[in-house]
C-alpha cells in the first residue's frame, strides 16, 4: 500500500496539486486519477477506523500526509466524496502524535528578531 502511494498515488497528486504545470490533461482529470486510489481507501475505511484496523500503523502515517494535500486542493469535493476517509483523515489530525510534531514556530525577520505568525490549520 505504501509503496502504491508513494508511486501511483504521488504520481498523480503532483499533477493535480500542480496542474497549471502539466497542462497534457486537465485540473478535472487528474482529479479524477487521485480519486480512484482516494475511493479504495475510503472503502477499506468501511468498517475500520484505520486502514488495518482500529489503531493507525504505519501505512496510516505514512499515506497521511500525501492524503491531506490531495484534501486541501479542494476539500468540498474530497469531503462529500470520501466520508470514511474524511473521518480518518480527521482522526489522525486530532490526535497527539500529529498536535506533537505539528508546532508552529516563530518566523525569524530580518533584524534577528522573533516574530509570531499565526497560521490557520486546516
């Protein structure tokens, strides 16, 4: 699983997130490319609250991260299109390990002087 994702799935992530750049299809086609792999992990979240059961492993941190920037570019579509993938997708930005690793720091001017920058998380 990881390593269709980190080949197929990539594949054609970078090309949705960046269509502008591969302008031999359009926005919508590969849209459509991400959603065939985006459908089979929503179907193997049916019944399961992680993809191999009820704890996230390590294809669950691994596929997040490719997942949530294929969720931003249009996250309408991507909610009313993968409910259970959504939810998991939400789970696991909720949860300790992510808020743990997901700091925000201060931004450095030019003067060496730490400024605040509040980000919105998605």
């Amino acid at each position: 699983m990881i390593k269709i994702n980190d080949n197929e799935f990539k594949h054609w992530l970078d090309r949705y997130k960046y269509a502008d750049r591969f302008p031999e299809k359009t926005l919508e086609d590969y849209q459509e490319k991400c959603g065939k792999f985006l459908d089979s992990y929503n179907s193997i979240l049916k019944n399961k609250l992680y993809l191999f059961g009820e704890s996230y492993q390590l294809a669950d941190i691994a596929l997040f991260p490719f997942i949530r920037q294929c969720a931003y570019i249009d996250y309408n579509w991507f909610e009313n299109n993968f409910k259970n993938l959504n939810g998991w997708l939400n789970k696991i930005k909720s949860s300790s390990l992510f808020l743990s690793i997901m700091n925000k720091y201060d931004i450095w001017n030019k003067e060496g002087k730490g400024e605040i920058v509040k980000f919105k998380r998605l």
